[in-house]
C-alpha cells in the first residue's frame, strides 16, 4: 500500500473500509516493528490519536506515548488523552506537564514568530528528555497525514509542534500518511475513539500561544480558555459545532474600561473568529446568529474573570490569516 499514490487508491469513506484499511495496517505494523518498541508524541490531534490507536490495536504496550502538555492546550484536552489512552486503552502513556517550563520560556516574548519558535524548540526539547529516559526505543510513530506531505505556505512558520529532531535515529512508523482528514477520521470511528476527538476542529501546534496575543500571562491565557471552553460548548449545543470548520477566541493584550456591579471594572475583549474553509488557504465567515451570539457575550461576559468586552471578527482569509498571530 505505500508504493500505491494516493490518485490511485480507493478513498476510505465507509466503516467497511476503514476496517479493511485497519486489518491492512495492523498487519503492516507487527510485520515493520515486530517485538521492538515505538514511540510517539500523542498531542491528542486527530492524525496523533488515530495513529495511537491504530498502534495500540496492532502491538499494545509495544507502543509508549509521550503527552506534553504545554501548558496552551485548550481546556480539558490533556485530561481527555490521559482518559481514553492512559485508561479507557490502557496504553503505555508517559504524561508531561511542562507548563511552567513553557511559559517561563515565553514570559515577555510578544513577538508571534519568536513565540512560535520558542514553543516548537521546546516542545522538542522535552520529548528529547522523555524520550532519552526510555529504553529499547527502535521506532518513531508520527501522525503525518497526505497534506502535510504536500503543503508549505512560507507566510508563517508552520512547523508544527511535534516535529522531531533530524538526528533523532529512529525508523519511521506513518500508518496515514496516504489518508486525507476525512479518511483519518473515518478510520478513527471504526477504531472507537470518541466523536469529540475524532471530529475535532484542527488546533495549531502552538495552541493557545498564538490566540493569547502578544506577550502571554497566565491571568490572560486562564481567561482565554475559559471562553474558547464556553464558545465550543454553545457552538456544540446550537450545531454550529458540525458547520463551521474552525471557531475561537482571541483575546488581546490591552484593556479597556467596563463596569460591573456599579464599580469600575478593566478587562479585556475576547473575540470570536469562526471560519468556513476547505483547505486553510482561504476562508469565509460563518453567520452566527444574534440571539447566540448575545448569549454568548452573556456568558463570557459574566464566567469569564477579566473578559468585559465580546467582539466578532468578520474579516475573510486573505485579508486576515485564521488566527491572529
Ligand atoms: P492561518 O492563520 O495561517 O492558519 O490562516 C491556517 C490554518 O493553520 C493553522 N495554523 C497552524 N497550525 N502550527 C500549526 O500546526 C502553526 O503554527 C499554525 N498556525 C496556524 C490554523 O489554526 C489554521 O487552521
């Protein structure tokens, strides 16, 4: 099957291909890595968790996961990764909190492509360490998918987090890399992951460091994932969830001035982005309605500490990229 171009293949769009695909590539895997011991960096993405769950059916415990969790992740995301990996699975998974190293790193660095570089040579740098702890590592899993093989935009440094060192001597295990999302995805419900996880919206390797605009602050950066957390949650319940291709907040680095129970009260705005795509290159707005959106503001407004503003970006790709930074 990987002589075999993607022009080519049948494309996997029902359960019965995909059990095909994954009967194919079980076999596949047992024959690459026999009783040797692979690793992978599981950010919890679509491609990472599908390739996870891929390898976990062919050679369990064979298989050791490394999380990290940067400290940017939106909420609940790492824990749902220690929940369907590390217990539903019960894969081998190696569970990393770098928060703090992360945003130590990042403490004052306003500029978006230094934060960018910052987070992607650190992220390698501590699955390095986690993986050095480990023994008998021969192979290297990755969830790379057939667009990452052919795209590369130049407008900014899309390396994404997860990207492993060149000297990194290990052989190669991409059970996907002839799939499209949409196959991925099809492949990841007949493997039994959750519906969350399976048909989630891409998120940046960067995560929340490029929507925490600016120099980034733990006050700042714990408000911002309290509203992304309450703009999925009526985006999930009003259906919106299954239309629109990305959604978001961003919240700036400046204030402005607000009240609140009759005092003064400073905060900062949070603004929504929600975007309709096929391939990132070019996006449209997607119309929200106004009564949801007055809800929202409502919500956010009132559970979000530090948030006294909600604004709505109506901007298309080109002009603006997807995210802010
Ligand atoms: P832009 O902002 O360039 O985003 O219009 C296009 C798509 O790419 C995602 N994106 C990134 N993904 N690392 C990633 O893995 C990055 O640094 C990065 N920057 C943007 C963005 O979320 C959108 O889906």
């Amino acid at each position: 099957m990987s002589n075999v171009r993607p022009e080519t293949m049948e494309r996997i769009t029902t359960p019965a291909l995909a059990e095909a695909f994954i009967a194919e590539q079980v076999a596949l895997i047992r024959q690459q890595v026999g009783d040797k011991k692979v690793l992978l960096a599981l950010s919890g993405g679509v491609d990472s968790s599908v390739v996870a769950a891929l390898l976990i059916k062919a050679i369990g415990k064979q298989l050791v996961c490394v999380h990290v969790n940067h400290g940017l992740m939106r909420k609940g995301e790492s824990e749902q990764v220690i929940e369907v990996f590390g217990k539903a699975l019960d894969a081998n998974l190696v569970y990393v909190d770098a928060t703090d190293r992360f945003l130590d790193l990042l403490k004052d660095v306003s500029d978006p492509e230094k934060k960018r570089k910052i987070i992607g040579g650190e992220f390698i740098k501590v699955f390095d360490e986690e993986a050095a702890k480990l023994e008998g590592i021969s192979f290297l899993a990755q969830g790379t998918i057939y667009p990452d093989i052919l795209e590369s935009d130049g407008v900014k440094a899309h390396h994404n987090v997860g990207g492993l060192p060149e000297d990194m001597e290990m052989e190669l295990v991409e059970p996907v890399k002839l799939l499209y999302k949409d196959e991925v995805r099809v492949v990841g419900d007949a493997l039994g992951l959750p519906h969350n996880m399976v048909y989630r919206q891409p998120f940046p390797g960067p995560g929340l460091g490029v929507r925490c605009l600016g120099a980034i602050t733990r006050d700042r950066l714990a408000a911002l994932r309290e509203a992304d957390a309450i703009l999925r949650e009526e985006f999930d319940k009003s259906g919106l969830a299954d239309k629109v291709w990305q959604y978001f907040i961003a919240v700036p680095d400046f204030k402005s001035v607000g009240v609140r129970d009759g005092k003064r009260y400073e905060g900062w705005p949070a603004i929504i982005r929600a975007v309709n795509t096929t391939d990132a290159m070019t996006a449209t707005i997607e119309e929200i309605p106004y009564s949801l959106l007055h809800h929202i503001t409502d919500r956010i407004t009132h559970e979000v500490e530090g948030i006294n503003r909600v604004l709505l970006d109506l901007t298309p790709k080109p002009i603006g990229t997807i995210e802010w930074e």
